[in-house]
C-alpha cells in the first residue's frame, strides 16, 4: 500500500486503528485499544477502534479524528495535508508535531517538492 499520509502528517496506513479496520481484525482492535489507553491514558475499547482514515468522508471514523482541529480545517480548506496550507505551521499543527515529531519531518519534505 502506498503511504496515506494524513493532513496532520501522520501515516493512516500504519495506524493501528485503520489496520484493525481495513483487515477487520478484532485482536488488533484490543491491541491498540490497550495500547493507546496506556500512552494517552483514554478509556477505549476493542469497538471504538475503528477508522477509514483521516481522508476519508466516509465512516468509520476514530473518535478524536472526527473531533480534531487540524482534520476540519484542513478539509475546509480542501487541502492534501498539512504541508500544502498557506498557514504552515500554524499553532495546532505545533501541538501535533510535539506528540508525533516525525509528521513534522513527513510534512517539511512533501512542502519542499512543493
């Protein structure tokens, strides 16, 4: 599968919940159920482990992605990612890049090919 990079940068395609999803795997839903409460100290189960992809209009969709800051404003901008805005970096996208430095990097090399 080719890279599904997310508009905040983040890869979907090695995202636990869009893996669970796509190969309709309920052991990898309670991996990452149980994994992701022990890192960001959220209460999920195996069910809520469930998500197309952060690009993706259709459901399901993860809880946090529906609500995140960064996803609706770049869908209302009807951008690819991040690295395509006019406001790169703005103030939100700065608190993705302090949890998950490597989408920095992702977005700093697809902006310099821009």
């Amino acid at each position: 599968m080719d890279e599904m990079v997310s508009i905040c940068g983040l890869l979907c395609n090695e995202c636990g919940a869009f893996l669970a999803t796509k190969n309709n795997d309920d052991a990898k839903r309670a991996e990452v159920a149980q994994l992701w409460h022990k890192t960001y100290k959220v209460h999920l189960k195996p069910e809520d482990i469930n998500c197309s992809g952060c690009l993706s209009d259709a459901e399901p969709l993860f809880g946090h992605c529906r609500v995140c800051q960064v996803r609706k404003c770049g869908k209302a901008k009807a951008i690819e990612n991040c690295a395509y805005c006019d406001e790169y970096a703005c103030e939100e996208l700065e608190k993705i890049f302090q949890m998950a430095p490597e989408t920095k990097k992702r977005l700093d090399q697809i902006r310099s090919k821009l």
